[in-house]
C-alpha cells in the first residue's frame, strides 16, 4: 500500500476505486484525465489549451517567460512579492542582500567573514574585536574574552560586569532600582532588600548572632 492509499494494482482502500475521495487516481489525475491544477498528461491546460493556464504557469509552476516561479516583473506566484515563501527574490538574495548560504554577492556573510572564515575588515580570521567566525576570541579559544565575558558582554553565568544578566535583574533577582523580580517591591519574598537588610533595618548577619 503506498502511502497516498493506493495499493499495487492502483486501487484507492477507502473508495475501492482507482481514485481518491478528491477524486484523483494514484497519479494525481481526474478522470477526466487533468490533475488538481487542470493539466492533462502532456501539461496542457484544461483552460488555455496551452502548456500554460490563464496566469502565465506550467504544470511545474513556472512562468512561461522566465521558467522560474518568478513573473518577468520579479514578483513571486504565490507570495506577489518581490520574494518567495522563504524569502528570497528571483535571483535568490533575501531582503538584506544575502543568498540561502548566508553569504552576499561580495562573498561575505551577516558577520562580515568570507567562506574561509577571512573578516572583511581585518583580512584576518578575526574581527576588530577578536572574534573568528566562530565566534571565539583569539586570546581565549572560547567565546569568553580575557575577563570572562562574550562579545554580549555576559559572563558564563549569564551576567554582566555591573552583575546583571539580559533582563536587568542581578544574581539574587534584583534589578538596578533594587525591585525585586517575584514580589515587585524592595524586598524579596523573605522581605530583604538587595543588601540584605529586611523592613526593621536587621541584616541578614545580625539576624544570625
């Protein structure tokens, strides 16, 4: 049985017939001998008579005039955009001027290496600020600088130099005003604020004497 539900013998097993439900033998034609676009076998269209149907499309789905999904204006059949369902135009550049490979037509990609990992500013395998294209930092190997920190400016922990991580709360979940993250105010669910004291001006050391 293959997988559309035809067996060997090219019957459908829901109608017991050589179609589907939609009315299609086990290769995609009526019986009326066209397929769901109106195609004979031959790639004549049921409308046109011709090898095209009234926009201009082949039975692949190409234009007549350019053999590409893409009219002679550029647009896309499907999208009438400049570009495809993925994105990309006629000539295969997305929006920023870059192929599916991710390089441009210079032969660069978003971060500015070639394909041999070369950065264009520097003629090196490394960027201004000392990162290969993979991202790692010349002196370290990995992608933590000297200090520790990545080109974001985040240590391994998530955080930066002033302790904050991405979303501005630091390691006890404080942000930068001292509003705690859970409860919204000054103190945390155990009522300390970001240096340790609660409500009655007790830290957390005296609180242990």
């Amino acid at each position: 049985m293959s997988k559309d539900g035809f067996n060997k013998d090219g019957y459908h097993k829901a109608t017991g017939t050589k179609f589907n439900k939609l009315g299609y033998d086990q290769d995609g034609f009526s019986r009326n001998g066209y397929d769901e676009n109106g195609f004979d076998k031959d790639g004549i269209h049921i409308a046109t008579g011709t090898l095209v149907n009234t926009s201009g499309l082949n039975k692949d789905g190409n234009y007549e005039a350019t053999g590409t999904p893409f009219n002679k204006e550029g647009y896309h059949k499907t999208t009438d955009t400049k570009f495809n369902e993925e994105g990309f135009d006629k000539d295969g550049f997305d929006k920023n001027g870059y192929y599916s490979d991710g390089f441009n037509k210079n032969g660069y990609d978003r971060n500015g290496y070639d394909k041999n990992g070369t950065h264009i500013a520097t003629g090196t395998l490394f960027n201004p600020a000392g990162l290969n294209k993979e991202g790692n930092y010349e002196a370290t190997g990995t992608p933590f600088n000297k200090d520790g920190f990545n080109k974001d400016g985040f240590d391994k922990d998530g955080f930066n130099k002033d302790g904050f991580n991405k979303f501005g709360y630091d390691k006890n979940n404080f942000d930068k005003d001292g509003t705690h993250l859970v409860t919204h105010t000054l103190f945390n669910p155990a009522g300390y604020d970001k240096d340790g004291f609660k409500k009655d001006g007790l830290d957390k050391l005296e609180k242990k004497k």
